[in-house]
C-alpha cells in the first residue's frame, strides 16, 4: 500500500477517469536496499577513525595519519568500486585552495573526492542527484590539527554510507545521474561542499537535489539508553531571502509555505523510505539545520537547490568535537565503540532507497498552474507536456492544509496535460502533482501556481 490515503470511487477529469495509483515495488530497488553491508560500512567507520585525526590542517603527505592519508584511501576505495562495476563509477579529485579564515589562518589547499555514475538515458542524464558526508574531523580545539579526532560519527558514519552508495549502487543502472561526494574543511566552515556547489553553479550543472549525512552512526541518548525509532531529515521550508522572488512570494500568498522543493523532496524520500526501509521511519524536521549547527547541504540551499540532511535521532554532545579522554567517569570523544552499525546500514538503506527511486523516476512535472479563473467546488491543474521518454502519466496529489504529508492521490490518463478532480476544493486542501514512469517510479510533488486565465 502507498503511503496515500485513497478515494473508494473514481474521481471524473476533463480528459476521462482518474485512476486509483497503483503500489508498486521496484525489485531491483529491493535487491539494492539488501546489498547494503553493515560489515563494508563498520570496516570504513573503523578505518577512517584510524587515521589518527583528520583535521583539515593535519598531514597531508604521511601514508598513514592525517587527512592526506584518509584522502588517498577513500579516492582508492572508490576506484576499487569502479574496476569492480567495470568501470561504470567515474572518480576524480576537486583540489581548490581555500584563502585564510579564522579556522584556516594560512588557508590551504582542500580535495573534495567526487564519484560519478553517469545515468543510463541521454535525456536524463544531465539531471544530477548528489549525495555526501564530510570526510575531515575535528578535537576540542578547532585549530588542533594533531591530537587525536577518531571523528567516528562526526562524520566517518556519514561518509562510510556515502561509500557504501557507491559502492552498491555503481552495480546498477539510473535514468539519471549520481553523484558520491566526499569533502573536506566542514568544521572550517563547509568549505568543501560550498566549493563543489559553486563550481556547480557556474557550469550550469542541473542539481535536481542533495543529500548529506552528517552524524548518522549513533543511536545513544545523553543518558545512556538507546532510540532507534527514526532518523531525522531536516528540510527547510521557505528560504530566508531579503527580497523573495514574485514566484515566491505569490506561493506564500497562497498557503503554500511548506511546499517549496526541499519540502516536497524530504516528503519523496520519507515516502519511499517507508516502502523500502520501514524498519527505520524518516522523522521530517521542518528547518534547515539544529541551532548553531550547520551542514554540507547548506551551500546548496543557499543557491536555491533542494538540499535536505540526515541526522541520527539524538545527539551526545561529549561525543561531538572533543579530544579522547575520561573525565569526572565521563568518556569523551567520537570513538567507534560508540557506533550502532546497525542502524549507520538503515540510513544507508533509507539513502539508496530515495536516491534510486528519484533517478529512476521522470523529472519533476514542468509548468504547474492551478485553475483559478471561476469559482467552483471542482479543482483542475494543467502542466506542460514532457519531453522525458520515462514519463508514463502524472499524478495529482493533495493533502489537508495542516498535514505534512499526502493524504490522497489519483492518476491522470497518460499524456493528459489538464484534468479536473471533482469534488475536491482547492480552497480547502492542498494540491500536487507528481511524474511518474511505467513502473511507477515518482518525481517529487510540484507546487501549481494560480493560473488566472483561461
């Protein structure tokens, strides 16, 4: 069963009848959700810990410690992913000099390690869905660029899922395209991610979303006992902009502030992560980030992308950015022992899971409008055709104004352009519309602007 709550009738369009959707399971999407390995993911977490610290500033030429080394290994364990899929996961370095700041007062040179798997239909291709953890780690001093800073779960678990991804999933085909990307100088200020999605920007890449994992190794709570009841998606809602756009501010004007792309897409993936993984429900937080935290998914936001985060439920702040040591019988640090593998292997599911079914799926509906030329109890939305050969249909979807995630859902007929849903007010709910190809494969949902004309 979807996760929409459905209609016991037809519901009768302009162009015919409006379909009940169907529940369909992709089955190469569940054999890549049981690939996942716990004991790949624990090997990574425990490798990269061993690197002694990974601070941005630490050694760069030491084979053994140092951010150089952790470097060299995770650009080796993807080239080893991409001889075993022969050849299909395309690795590169992205070396940039980042000038001085108060976290790197000499500045330096930084290396985002980037895999690539190229989607497998050429009119999909070019529409990327980007997926990272941080690779530095830090101690209790910022600047402290040789104690110790196992840097476990802050984020050796987030970049162990991101190399597991790459790992599992180079093995299988997408419409569109993946990217794997491990970066750098996050606790210097995200640094590494703000780069790559600059430099994103400027080629004109289309980043159709991102995902970062940051911290989502831990199921410990500040008192001891454990929760494994969610992993936290934070997703923010309307972007704090000094001078809104017109599209924008018409969507504020007409209720519709939770439902600009970051929203729909962490709506996608909680939906899909039911279906595939629900042993570990994603928990939807509606703001960008935890207060005086930040994450890699920031620099996406900021360029107007649907960028969402991964967070495990709780966090214990004597783990987090602090030298290894006990003190008043408290242990300090961000060691391994700490770790649920269990769990890191979920988030990792819940990961593969979402971005498998949004590379598979079609690109979002183009054009959305929401007829407002009369007054009517009837809705009818209209959209742009689509150029996209996976396209199948499209599907309407709508929800109370005060629930989070969509209640209820028809298919319009394939290549319908306009339908009308009888019954149903558009002043009283909310409505979507979501692309969807044979299989059943589902875009996320896009917000209809007020269309005033006929």
């Amino acid at each position: 069963m979807s996760h929409f709550a459905l209609f016991f009738a037809p519901l009768l369009v302009v162009t015919g009848f409006c379909a009940e959707p169907k529940a369909l399971l992709d089955r190469d999407l569940e054999k890549i959700v049981a690939e996942i390995s716990p004991a790949r993911i624990e090997a990574t977490i425990r490798q990269l810990a061993a690197f002694g610290t990974r601070h941005t500033l630490s050694a760069t030429h030491d084979p053994r410690l140092g951010i150089g080394a952790a470097r060299a290994w995770i650009q080796a364990e993807l080239e080893r992913s991409s001889r075993e899929s022969g050849g299909r996961l395309l690795v590169s370095l992205d070396a940039f000099h980042q000038a001085p700041s108060p976290r790197m007062p000499a500045g330096g040179e930084l290396v985002n390690i980037v895999a690539t798997l190229p989607g497998s239909l050429a009119a999909a291709r070019d529409r990327l869905y980007v997926v990272s953890g941080h690779y530095d780690s830090r101690a209790s001093g910022p600047l402290d660029a040789t104690t110790d800073a196992p840097g476990a779960d802050d984020d050796g678990s987030g970049t162990a899922v991101v190399l597991e991804l790459a790992r599992v999933m180079a093995h299988h085909e997408f419409d569109a395209t993946l990217v794997f990307l491990a970066v750098p100088g996050e606790e210097q200020g995200l640094y590494g991610s703000s780069h790559w999605a600059e430099q994103a920007q400027k080629k004109g890449l289309n980043i159709a979303a991102m995902f970062t994992n940051d911290i989502v190794g831990s199921t410990l709570r500040e008192d001891g006992s454990h929760d494994r009841s969610c992993v936290r998606l934070f997703a923010e809602g309307v972007a704090p902009l000094k001078a809104p756009p017109v599209e924008v501010l018409e969507q504020l004007r007409t209720g519709g502030e939770n439902d600009f792309p970051t929203r729909q897409l962490a709506r996608a993936i909680q939906a899909t992560g039911a279906k595939y993984v629900p042993q570990l429900p994603v928990r939807v937080i509606w703001r960008a980030d935890r207060y005086l935290r930040g994450g890699d998914h920031l620099p996406f936001l900021e360029r107007g992308l649907a960028a969402v985060r991964f967070t495990e439920p709780h966090e214990v702040y004597a783990h987090q950015h602090q030298d290894v040591r006990v003190e008043g019988g408290v242990q300090y640090g961000d060691t391994a022992d700490f770790i649920d593998i269990a769990y890191t292997a979920d988030v990792a599911r819940v990961n593969a899971a979402a971005l498998a079914e949004l590379a598979r799926a079609p690109a979002a509906p183009r054009g959305v409008e929401i007829e407002t030329v009369a007054l009517g109890n009837d809705t009818t939305l209209r959209w742009l055709p689509s150029s996209e050969p996976s396209l199948d249909h499209c599907r309407i979807v709508w929800r109370e104004t005060t629930a989070a995630q969509w209640e209820h859902a028809v298919d319009a007929p394939a290549g319908a352009t306009r339908c009308t849903v009888r019954g149903v007010s558009k002043d009283n709910v909310i409505f979507g519309l979501e692309a969807v190809d044979r299989a059943g494969h589902a875009s996320p949902a896009v917000y209809p602007r007020p269309r005033r004309v006929p």
